[in-house]
C-alpha cells in the first residue's frame, strides 16, 4: 500500500496570530485527509472511504450484492473492491449466521481456503530473498525426510514443484488425509506421501494438489524453524497491515466477529459445523476478511511494496509467482458464458493466471466446508476484487466479480447473474439425470455373493491406514480409523458393491465401495468411488486401494 500523502509533524509552543491560524488551517487539513483518506481503513469502516471512491464504484453495487445473494442462496458476503492503489469499498452484506440477527461487517472473517495457497508462495518467496532456499532446488535439500513414490520424483522434485501442481499425483490425491477432519499430524501426512501412486508422468500434467501445499508448509518450517501458522502470521499479515486475519482453521470457532458456514444439506441451505483440523493449514487454513484482504491485494498489485515503502518480497519474487508454471488446456465455456472465454490458463505458484477479455487476470479460489470465496486481480489496470461468503455456492462469487470487472473495463452488458445460474441449472439437471440413470440401470435383483459377514473385517490403505467394516445385527457398518465423520451404513447396491451412507448428512459424499474376490471366495480388496458427480473432489476415494489385514498384520 502506498500512502500518497504523509502529513508533517505539528511542533512549536507559539508565535503571532497568523502562525496560530496557519496551524489550525494545517490540523484540520490532517484530520480531513485522516477521515476521508481511501487508504484509513478504521474499525467497522463498511462504506467507501471518500466521495471519489463512492463516485469510481458500479452504480447500484449493492442492489448488485443482494441480487447475487438471493439468486445464489448466500447468507452473508464480504467484498473488497482496490484500484490504481486506493481501497474503494471494504464492506459487508447479510448475515453471519441464519436464524441470528448479527451482519457481517467489512472486519468480519471467513475461512478463505485455498487463497492461502499464494501466502505460502509469498512465504517461501521471502525465504528466497533471504537466499536460505531457491525455486529450483530440490526439496530434499531443504526437507530430506521427504519421498514420494518414484525415487526419480523424489530426487528431482523442486520447491517450484510443490506450487504449481504438477507432482505427477491425481487431483486431490491424499486429500482424504485432510477432509473430512482427520487426526493425523502434518508430520505424519508427510510420512505417508511416498505411499501414494503417482497418476501422471512427473512435470506432465496439471493436476490440483493441496498435499504438496502442506510438504511446502512443513519446508518452510524445516529451513525457519518457524510453524507456518507463526511465520505467516509475523512476517506475511501483520507486515501487510492485516490486522484481523489469522492463519489457522481452528480459530474461527473462537473469534468473536466470524461468518458462520453454511451449505445445501438435502435441499435446504443451512449452518453447518466448521472445519477445525489445522494439519491443512498451508493449502487452506487463513481466515480473513473484507478490509484485510483490501490490504492484501494492495500489496500483490504494488509488486510486494508495503505502505513505508519496503518490500514484503522481492518485485522478481512478484513476477515469478505470477509467470506461467503449469499451462491448463483452455476449455470452451457454456454458451451463456462465452463473453469470459480464455485464450490462455495455466497455474503460476500459488495463483491461476488467464485473461479475461484480453486483459491478464492472477487469481484464485477457495472453497472449504461452508465458505467459497475469489481472488481477483488484474494488474494491467490496477484492479483487484476479493468476494469472500458464507455458503457453498462459487456462482455467487463468478456472476459478482464478472459484473463489478466488465464495469470497470466498460465492456459490453452482460447478465452474468442470469447466465450462470442458467449453467447451474443446467449443471444440477444433469447429475440428476446420471443419478436417476445408475438407479434403473442397477440390477436390484442381485445379491452379494457372501453372507454380510464375509466382508467384514479390518482393511488398510498403504497411505491413508486402517478402515474397518463391521457387521452388526444384520447390516455393514464403515469406519475411517483417522476421520471420524466418515462412519457409515453399507448399503447393498448390486453383486458385490455397496453403497456408504454416511450418517452425517452434512458431507454429501455418498461412495461405491465394490469388493473383489479370490477364487477361492475370499476377499482380495476393495475398492471406492464417489456416488455422485458433484461430490467434492478432496474426497478422493478412487485412489484408495483396501486391503484385507490378517490378524498376523495387525
């Protein structure tokens, strides 16, 4: 953030008449600019800073935000809105929490998920500067405890490498070791990563991972000797002025001033229990809020330069992280959206990078259990949005960022709300079509073909562990050793593959689970897959492979 003014010191003890006008003259010009300064962001600021500010923002903005958040169902929502290095709006819409009267306000935090991705680049980025790592140093060097599966990956894996999605894993491979809340520690998950098959040649393809995130948390601590919670906090938000944020999931069920989480559970948008573990802290843990992440995007749009003039990191750190790692191939949108189609998408470290209408755009999104929120600058123009809500729904987030950057670019008018949500419909008709299809196409007459005992047993995954599968008073039950919301009743779907329904309604990740035997009936292994095509991908079950353990393994 860059002050463009800084008032002098008012000193001396008298003089004539003149002198002691001029003074008072000066003093009232300091508390004007102190007041309606669009860089003095005060506690509960929710407005514009100034009249220019008010003037320079969409006209009807927040008839816009409540639109948005009734079409999309969304309780409460943060927006930051910065250009050519002032804050144009910080402030708050709806509820924290339905049912409850508090609102959100521009202080107000939200779980901000994947957008902490890019504080862990900016994080090593410092560690660069410090010449205590390089981008192109193999991890091993710095974290030698480190393996994945191929010793050749292992050797050659860079720090550039665990930013930008290209480990050669599947998407959202392991994260099953995250979500739901696991018990296992960040040091444990990194012991369990070389049990992990790779899908991909190494460097090959983009692939999301937020396992590589974490390796890239616990490298951080290994060369500092700083948790990644303390480090990002002391050196990255305080020094970024970001005063309210914190960095660890845990803590927003302590804060006072929180967006509580929502999402569609069987049919209804309501409260849902927050997501605590911190062993994800890297890829997703920061909470923040309207006024803080102003500050933020002031920051990455002055190339790292702070409000006194120093750098947070290094302008050649800047222009790293946002230069093209992984290229994306660029997909054709829905026909309602093409006015955002790309010409170019690809991964930098910690930021996606595409263009929208023809102007470069850095971004990112988060989505966590109850909050999505969106990252949006564009550099060329000084432009940065952040939208943060409360309740599961990225149409919100796409259709509000679109409106606010088509009208700072004075593009063509589009109805950005209507379109996406016509896409979404579209989108919801489909699953159900593929849902209702598995249904008639199952064989409902088939039976398994061993007594439910049979299959009961303790099974384990090379990486995630153990899984137990109990028989008890006629039905199967399934339990998860590190997650204890993945507890469920085995349903008989056809042959040998059941159905888990989990007993929390809340996950929404129903899964396959088919049993493979050996000829002589036993039990080889089991196998998983999500039930539905919009169950989340960190629930990667398709890389589970579960095997039978003898009481001699146990």
């Amino acid at each position: 953030m860059k002050l463009l003014y800084q008032p002098a010191t008012l000193s001396g003890t008298g003089g004539n008449k003149f002198k002691r006008l001029a003074k008072l003259f000066t003093f009232i010009a300091v508390l004007i600019f102190l007041i309606f300064s669009p860089f003095q962001l005060k506690a509960g600021t929710d407005k514009p800073a100034s009249k220019a500010a008010r003037a320079s923002l969409p006209p009807d903005l927040d008839k816009l935000v409540t639109r948005v958040m009734k079409t999309f169902e969304v309780p409460g929502l943060s927006l930051a809105i910065v250009k050519e290095g002032q804050v144009l709006l910080a402030k708050g819409y709806g509820v924290k929490k339905l049912g409850e009267p508090a609102t959100i306000d521009a202080q107000t935090l939200f779980g901000i998920a994947s957008n902490s991705k890019l504080f862990t680049a900016v994080a090593l980025g410092t560690l660069v500067d410090q010449g205590k790592i390089d981008w192109d140093s193999p991890v091993v060097d710095y974290l030698p405890e480190f393996m994945m599966f191929d010793s050749y990956v292992t050797r050659e894996m860079t720090v550039r490498d665990l930013l930008c999605h290209r480990s050669g894993l599947s998407l959202g491979s392991g994260d099953l070791m995250f979500w739901p809340g696991t018990d296992l520690t960040r040091q444990e998950i990194l012991r369990r990563v070389r049990y992990i098959k790779p899908a991909y040649s190494f460097r090959s393809t983009y692939a999301y991972s937020n396992l590589m995130f974490v390796m890239a948390g616990e490298l951080l601590e290994k060369v500092t000797g700083t948790p990644w919670e303390n480090y990002v906090s002391e050196k990255i938000q305080k020094k970024a002025g970001m005063t309210h944020s914190n960095t660890r999931c845990s803590l927003v069920a302590e804060e006072a001033n929180v967006a509580w989480p929502h999402a569609p559970v069987e049919g209804r948008v309501v409260p849902i229990k927050p997501y605590l573990p911190d062993n994800i802290n890297p890829a997703g843990g920061i909470n923040s809020c309207a006024e803080d992440m102003a500050r933020w995007m002031l920051v990455l749009l002055n190339k790292g330069k702070l409000s006194d003039g120093s750098q947070l990191v290094s302008e050649e750190v800047i222009d790293e992280i946002t230069s093209m790692q992984t290229p994306i191939p660029v997909s054709k949108p829905a026909p309602e959206l093409a006015a955002a189609a790309m010409n170019f998408n690809g991964y930098g470290l910690g930021v996606r990078l595409r263009d929208f209408r023809r102007y470069k755009v850095v971004t990112h999104t988060g989505g966590l259990a109850g909050y999505v929120s969106q990252v949006w600058l564009m550099p060329e123009i000084g432009l940065g949005v952040t939208v943060l809500t409360n309740q599961e729904a990225g149409e919100a987030f796409q259709s509000l960022t679109y409106e606010i950057i088509d009208y700072y670019l004075k593009a063509p008018e589009v109805d950005w709300i209507g379109a996406i949500a016509k896409v979404r419909d579209r989108n919801r008709q489909r699953t159900e079509d593929e849902l209702k299809k598995a249904y008639e196409e199952r064989n409902k007459e088939s039976k398994p073909s061993l007594p439910l005992q049979k299959y009961a047993g303790l099974y384990r995954d090379a990486w995630y562990g153990e899984i137990e599968v109990k028989y008890d008073q006629g039905r199967l039950l399934m339990n998860f050793k590190h997650s204890p919301a993945l507890s469920g009743q085995l349903e008989h779907w056809q042959y040998d593959t059941f159905v888990a329904r989990w007993f929390d309604p809340e996950l929404r990740a129903d899964a396959y689970v088919t049993f493979i035997l050996e000829p002589d009936g036993s039990i080889a292994e089991a196998r998983m897959r999500p039930f539905s095509p919009d169950t989340d991908f960190s629930y990667d079950f398709q890389d589970l492979l579960l095997k039978p353990v003898r009481p001699d393994q146990r």
